[in-house]
C-alpha cells in the first residue's frame, strides 16, 4: 500500500491491504463498491481512482449517483428477504 494511502486513509488501508494479501488487487478492484467501499458507512475510505494499483485506461469507477441506485436497490432486496415480499406484491 501507498504511503499515501495508509496516512490519509489509516483504517482503510488495513482493510484493503487485507483484501489484496487475500485476493489480489483485480480482485480488490472488481468487487471494491461490494465488499469494501460499503465500510465508508463507519470509517473514511478513499474513491476506487485513489488506490495505488486503480488504471484509468484499464479499469471502470461507478459515479456517485450509480453506487447509490447499487446500494438502494441491495436495501430494497435486503427487505424483502426480510419480509418475504418480492418486486411484484
């Protein structure tokens, strides 16, 4: 992990240095707004354009507005696993 990195984004670094050790940086980088940008609920993470291994030319970013519609639309499945509706009732 970047120096950089680790000092503006302490916790977050822990968290993404683990991912990488454990998955890789592509994997880091394909499943980052899944499983490690939803942290930012509890400690401050940096935009996937600010980790050491992000390419513009090779890699996509979501804009906020996507990864609020992601995450709304998890919300709305997430209650309906717990209630036991579906889309349509």
């Amino acid at each position: 992990m970047s120096d950089t990195l680790e000092s503006e984004y302490p916790e977050a670094a822990e968290y993404i240095s683990k991912a990488v050790a454990e998955h890789g940086e592509e994997w880091v980088l394909e499943n980052y707004y899944q499983q490690l940008y939803p942290l930012a609920r509890v400690i401050a993470m940096p935009e996937k354009e600010e980790l050491p291994f992000f390419d513009d030319a090779e890699h996509d970013t979501m804009s906020e507005s996507e990864r609020i519609e992601m995450y709304e639309a998890w919300a709305e499945y997430r209650e309906n696993l717990r209630t036991g509706t579906s889309f349509s009732e």
